[in-house]
C-alpha cells in the first residue's frame, strides 16, 4: 500500500506513521534496561523486541 504510493513525501509520512509505535516502544525497552539490565530477560521483553526486529 506504501509504495503504491506515487508522493515521495506521502509515502515517508506514511512510513513514519506506521514505525511510529514501535520506536515508541524500542525507547521505553531501552530506557528500562538503563535502568535495570535485568529487564531485558523477562519474556514478554524478549518478545516485544523480535517483533520490532522483524
């Protein structure tokens, strides 16, 4: 749907709209293991991070 997209400008909005939630949530993950690295072990963590990866 994206790149069916011919604005170069509508579709970089587009694209930030859709990576808006999970870099959200990628910096609360990050902040949390600043604070306690030991977050990064709990499997619900570990699952949110594959997603984003993916």
């Amino acid at each position: 749907m994206i790149q069916a997209e011919s604005d170069a400008q509508k579709r970089d909005e587009y694209i930030q709209r859709l990576m808006q939630l999970p870099n959200q949530k990628w910096m609360e993950i990050i902040g949390q293991a600043h604070q306690n690295v030991e977050f990064l072990k709990d499997q619900d963590v570990i699952r949110t991070v594959l997603n984003i990866l993916q």
